[in-house]
C-alpha cells in the first residue's frame, strides 16, 4: 500500500510540473515494479505461508522465510523508490523554475510552493509508513492513521485548486509553438541588436505583467528565437533580463523624482505591487530603493 501510494502520489504532483508525463505508459512504468512484487509475494506466501511478526525477536527468527524475504526484498524497493520519486520530482521541479523564468517577467504569484510543501508531506507519510514496520504498536496505529487522514484531507484541497493556477503557467510550461507565430512570411534576417533597440526605445518591457509570448508577438519573431537571443547574447533568462531593465529604469526616476513614493515608481516600471519592486531592485543592486535614493542624491 505504502509504495503504491508513494508511485502515485509522486507522480500526482510530477504531473503538476510537466503535465506532459501524464501518459498511461509513464503511470505504468512507476506501477509495474509494485504491481510485480505484489504478484512475487502473493504467489510466495501461498506456497510457504505468510509469517505475522509481532516483535524483533519473531523478526530475526523468521528472517530467512521466503515470504520474509520477498518483504525484506520489498522493503529495500520502497527505499529505492522514495529515494528515485525525489530526485525525479525535484528535477522536474528545477526544469519548471527555468521555464517560468524563461516566459514570465513577474514569476511571484507562479511558483508552486504549495506543490513542494505537499511532496515533503507526501515524503514525511511515506517514511514514517516504511518505518510503522517496525513499530509493533496499536498506539502508533492509530497515531499513523489520524496523520494519513489529515494528509489525505490537506492533498485533496490544494489539488482541487490547482487548475486554476493552471490556466496561467500552462502557455509557460508548454513549449510546443505554433509555426505561425513565426511570422515565416517576413524575409529579413533577424537581428537581436535590432531587436533590443526595438525593446528599449520602445520601453515595452516596462508593460506589467509582460510575458515573452506576448513580446514576441509584438518584435513578430517566435517565442523560442526571442528566448535564445535573451539567453544568448544577454547571458540570463527572460525574467532577469526584464528585471534588470526595469531597475535601470526605476534608478532614472528614483533620482529624477525624488518626491515619488516607491510604490508609485514601481507602477511606473511595471510592477503590480512594491514589495516585489522592492525585492527584485535589491537582489540586483544589493541595497533597497530607498537606500540606494538616499546614496545617490543630486
């Protein structure tokens, strides 16, 4: 039960990440191990019968017993297993972070800590599911069963409203684009000096909540050609890159207009709410709005 829970509810929360592994031949390559082991014991515990443990002594003696070693074997899978689902989720997670990064200018709202606090829930169950094994104890039992309960209550909520956090990262997360939106039709050659002059005389990078979907189709080049130019020639992501045109700007009327509250230069530079200018302004200058005003008066 734990590793069949464990194979689901890992790939549960994959699937947020990169809906695209949401395929039945994926499920049953996560399934198939468990479902064979089953099948081993099954067949083995018939034959030789199934040994009922009820303490470490009953434990040792019974060791060798071939229906205790298909669950000796089956126990070291489930490490495996925990071990392997984390890795893969955090990978993919990392992959998604790079393509939120690559699409969105203001990726505050878009992470996904709530998927990242479920899976450590989701991890936490599953190793103290493996270790109830050795805990010979109807208190315990019972202690387990209340905190699978509040787990499953807790998973079931955050995951019925996931779509429609869903509807904003999907264009993010799916990186098959249209040919059209390549505007073929055009015969110049594209040039990314030309393209960023383009940007910055036009200052389109100070829209809020500008994505580079929607600054593609503004420059009339694809999606994937205007994210290699940034992550070519510039050095950074989508996201950086903006931020970083956006600070340059917000330092111009920090000094500009010293009368300004930051909440209204960050309005003037596209952010939707100051502490996030704030936030994005000191991890590129390493000191805050105000700081840096007070140290670069005229």
């Amino acid at each position: 039960m734990s590793s069949f829970q464990a194979a689901l509810f890992a790939i549960a929360l994959i699937i947020l990440l990169k809906p695209q592994l949401n395929t039945k031949r994926y499920l049953m390559k996560q399934i198939v191990p468990v479902l064979s082991l089953n099948i081993l014991y099954f067949l083995v515990s018939n034959k030789w019968g199934d040994p009922k443990i009820s303490d470490f002594d009953e434990l040792r003696q019974m060791s060798f017993h071939p229906a205790m070693l298909v669950r000796e074997f089956f126990l070291f899978f489930y490490i495996f297993q925990l071990v392997y689902l984390t890795r893969l989720f955090f990978r993919q997670e990392r992959l998604f972070e790079k393509m939120i990064d690559n699409y969105f200018s203001d990726k505050l709202q878009l992470y996904l800590p709530g998927v990242r606090y479920c899976y450590y829930a989701a991890l936490s169950v599953g190793i103290g599911a493996g270790a109830s094994c050795f805990l010979f104890s109807k208190g315990w039992e019972l202690i387990f069963t209340i905190i699978y309960a509040l787990f499953y209550l807790g998973f079931g909520i955050y995951y019925i409203q996931y779509p429609r956090t869903f509807i904003f990262i999907e264009p993010a997360i799916n990186v098959t684009e249209n040919n059209k939106a390549e505007f073929a039709g055009t015969n110049k050659r594209i040039n990314w000096i030309q393209l960023k002059k383009q940007i910055l005389e036009d200052k389109y990078y100070l829209g809020e909540g500008v994505n580079i979907q929607e600054m593609a189709q503004y420059l009339k080049i694809g999606r994937t050609t205007l994210s290699t130019f940034i992550n070519n020639n510039e050095g950074m992501n989508f996201n950086l890159w903006i931020n970083k045109l956006r600070v340059e700007e917000a330092k111009s009327l920090l000094i500009a207009y010293p009368h300004y509250s930051l909440a209204q230069i960050a309005e003037l530079v596209g952010y939707s709410e100051a502490s996030n200018f704030s936030r994005q302004f000191k991890q590129i200058t390493t000191e805050s709005p105000s700081v840096w005003r007070h140290n670069h008066k005229l």
